[in-house]
C-alpha cells in the first residue's frame, strides 16, 4: 500500500469516526454538556478523530513539499497535547 492510499484511508475512517461521535455527543447532549467535565472529555475525543484527520489530509494535499506536511504533523502533535494537558486540569 502506497502512502497516498494509507493516508487516504486514514483521513476517511477518522473524519467518519468523527461524525459518528458527534452523533452520540447529540443523541446525549443534555448529559454530556452539563458537567463540565464530560463536555472536556467530549472535546478531547472528538480531538482524537479530528487531529489525525487533518493530519492525513495535509499529507495528501502537500505531498510533493513533506516540509509542510512533517510541520502539520508537528503542530497537531502539539495541539493534541496540549489539549489533553488542559483538559486532564479541568481548566
């Protein structure tokens, strides 16, 4: 498999675990959006689809300057922990 089909596939499976999630934080919205503590989570694991999403579709989109993919990788690395870290001080 080529990196073109991986990051492909990667970039549909979590845009489409994204939706799915966002279906069940809707279905329980009222018990997911009362404590801020679910709400935070809530973020953290639509983060954790969102992120490698946008991940592989940078890498689809800038395949010819890895340069500018490798630094999106980077700079989604980074967001990803530091929301984490936010989220697990309930700030």
């Amino acid at each position: 498999m080529d990196t073109g089909t991986f990051y492909a596939t990667t970039s549909a499976v979590s845009f489409t675990l994204l939706g799915f999630w966002w279906v069940v934080v809707q279905f329980r919205h009222e018990e997911m959006t009362q404590d801020p503590g679910r709400r935070r989570l809530a973020f953290v694991v639509s983060l954790h689809f969102i992120l490698p999403g946008l991940m592989s579709l940078g890498a689809l989109l800038t395949a010819d300057a890895p340069a500018i993919w490798r630094f999106t990788f980077g700079v989604a690395g980074v967001a990803g922990m530091a929301a984490v870290i936010v989220a697990s001080r309930g700030i």
